[in-house]
C-alpha cells in the first residue's frame, strides 16, 4: 500500500462575511477551466503534495479565489472554488494523482461514502480516510465550541494517501464564515518548505487512528479538541478579512500591483515579457497572466493581500471591476495551449510563466513601481465594456 501516517495538523484558518447570492453559470464554468488548469500546472512543475500543501494554507486558497473571478473576500469563495475543483479535477483523476470528496450540505454528507468508493479503486485505507474526515469535522464543530455550525467539508486525497481538508462553517450571530484548513503531516507546510514539491515515497501501511500504534496521533488531537479556541488557532495561520464588499488601497501592496502593472504596460518590458512566455500577448491578458503564473509558482509571502489577485480578473459582483469575459477566455486559452503543448514540448511555453513570475519579481524589486490606485480602477471600469465586463447583477435584468 502507498499509505501515509495519518496524524494530522491544521495549517490554517480564515475569517470572511458571510455573503449570500450565486455564482451564475458564465463564472461558473470558466472557473472550473481555470481553476483545473492552475492546478495542473502547480501539479506538473511541483507534484501532486505541492498542491494538497498550497491548498492547506488560507492565504493561498484566497488568493486562488480571488484570481478566478469570485468576490475576493466573502465566504462564498470557499463553496465556489471547491466546487469548481471538484467539477473540474475528479474526471482527471487518475492523471493528475488526487480526488476531491464532499462539499457543501448534502454533498458534505457523502464524504464517507465517496471516500470509500475512492478506496475501493486504490489501494488507500477507506476506513482510515473516513474516521480522519469525521474527527477533523468533530473537532472543528463541536470541540473548538467556537459557534461556527460547519456547513462545508471538502476532502482531497492524493493517489499516495496524503490528503487535505478545507471545511467551513457559519456563526449567523455575528455574520461571519470561519473557514479551517487540515492537512496530513506526510504534506510539507507550504509556509516551511515554499520551494518544495513533494512526490511522496511509499512509507508502508497507513496508521489507522483506532489502532493501538495510533496513540501519539490520538493524544495530539485530543490535545486540540480540549484547548480553547483562541489558544488552538493563535499559533496557526489567520487570514482575517473586512466586512467591506469594495476593493480599497489598503487591501492592496501597490508595489506588487505596480509591477505586474508595469510588465502588462510598458512596452519595453512588455516586449520582454513576450520572449519569456514565448506568445505574443495583448497587456490586458499579460496582466492577467502575471497574476495567474504568481499563484503557481509565488511563496507564501506573495499572498499576504489576497486583494490584489482580484486585479486579474475583476469580480463578479463589480469588486474592482466587473470581469473580462474577453481576457478571461483569452488567458484560459493561452494557459491550456502550453499545458497541452507540455506533452510535446517538454513544457517550454509552460515554463514561460514562471519565467514571467521572476521576471515581475525583479521589476518589483529593482524599480518598485507604486499603482496608483484610483488611475487603475478608472481604467479598468473604462475598458470594461470592451472586454465584455459582466457582473451578475446583470443576470438579474
């Protein structure tokens, strides 16, 4: 069996409004395109585990959110980006190396059984797997007595049994969402180990948590599960987000925004940015795709305003700006030629966006370039009509 000792960490946790509405069908299905292929990507340069590490820290996943098109700081981001993951990864399963199980209400509900049909294809511990998904939902709804009703559980194994889980709940009393980030401990902490991806070797048989070897596992947890809230979640990662829906300044390192800006605009560093992609591209989409190579190949420190991913494709509800049909299908187009291309060329056009990252990275560093911020949002909103801008609020007229 290609198993893993199952003990486990929580890596992170978030706070986030909680926001009603829908993610209308347009969104919907970009997203899961977009979302599938940043996956992809993350996969083919960094493993399977450097995704199921990404996926484990809040900001990140925030950050991932935000560069999709969803509102960039409300509770809905977790529903919808899981949501598109699993639409979109689960039929590539056997390629790329995890599964995505359980979701939001009913769909939560199924995890067990998902897990076990998994299992029943693979040589994983289901059992294992099932006991795991049903402690860690344990212990952040009712052991923690936080007063946030959990709501959401998405589990994500990989095909060597590590293994992430993002799960949520709501606290109608204050209106807030808390969303909590697991992972396996064979998974390296991305915020440890940034440029490390792990392919995971075979360490024997998985440690089934009801075993009497499990006891170091279940003295941990239990430790967890008896520690109050604020003692338990102080010493992880805490993504805290404001209850304003609008993008401001202060949400946004402008010296990271001004260099992709830059690179997007200036047109000697443009033409130089096509010789690293190898494709030719408008600035709009240029812009986009910085935005897009940062969240698979940036370190943690890059995600610290989750804000300004927003900047690639607007958000649905017009936070900063409505979002670009035109650019998001041009960027969805020009990321799925490379990974395609990838299987023929041995990823040289792939590898172009993370010439592109470190390319930023330098402009960011040697000029330190500040957007102004308002110039930004008003060309934006002046273009967007051009781009074929759409918010869902347009939906409803």
């Amino acid at each position: 069996m290609h198993m893993y000792d199952m003990a486990m960490k929580r890596s992170g946790y978030a706070d986030l409004p909680l926001h009603g509405g829908f993610v209308p069908p347009w969104l919907a299905e970009r997203m899961t395109r977009l979302g599938t292929a940043i996956v992809e990507s993350v996969v083919r340069h960094y493993g399977p585990s450097a995704f199921l590490s990404r996926l484990s820290d809040p900001f990140w996943f925030q950050a991932l959110g935000s560069v999709m098109g969803m509102d960039w700081h409300s509770s809905r981001i977790t529903t919808s980006v899981m949501s598109a993951l699993k639409r979109g990864l689960n039929p590539r399963s056997a390629e790329l190396g995890f599964a995505v199980c359980g979701g939001r209400g009913k769909q939560s509900r199924k995890t067990p059984e998902e897990l076990r049909m998994l299992a029943a294809r693979s040589d994983l511990d289901g059992e294992a797997l099932v006991r795991t998904s049903r402690l860690t939902a344990k212990i952040d709804n009712n052991c923690l007595a936080d007063g946030f009703q959990l709501y959401l559980h998405s589990f994500v194994v990989a095909a060597n049994g590590e293994w992430a889980i993002v799960q949520q709940g709501m606290n109608n009393k204050t209106g807030m969402a808390r969303r909590y980030h697991w992972h396996s401990a064979a998974v390296k902490d991305f915020v440890l180990e940034p440029h490390t991806g792990i392919a995971g070797p075979n360490q024997g048989i998985i440690m089934n948590l009801v075993d009497a070897g499990a006891a170091p596992a279940q003295k941990a947890l239990l430790t967890i599960a008896r520690e109050k809230p604020e003692d338990t979640l102080k010493e992880i990662r805490h993504l805290l987000l404001p209850h304003h829906h609008e993008v401001r300044a202060n949400d946004v390192d402008l010296t990271r925004l001004g260099a992709v800006l830059a690179v997007a605009y200036e047109r000697e560093l443009r033409d130089f940015a096509d010789l690293l992609l190898v494709e030719k591209l408008g600035p709009r989409t240029l812009q986009t795709m910085a935005m897009v190579a940062e969240v698979i190949h940036g370190t943690p420190v890059r995600f610290s305003d989750p804000a300004r991913y927003s900047f690639a494709l607007g958000g649905k509800d017009g936070h900063p700006f409505p979002v670009p049909l035109k650019t998001y299908d041009e960027s969805l187009d020009v990321l799925r030629r490379s990974l395609d291309a990838a299987r023929i060329d041995g990823g040289e056009k792939l590898k172009g966006f993370k010439r592109l990252h470190e390319f930023v990275l330098d402009v960011e560093t040697q000029s330190q370039p500040r957007a102004d911020f308002k110039a930004v949002l008003e060309h934006e909103h002046k273009i967007s009509p051009s781009l074929g801008g759409r918010t869902v609020q347009m939906d409803l007229f």
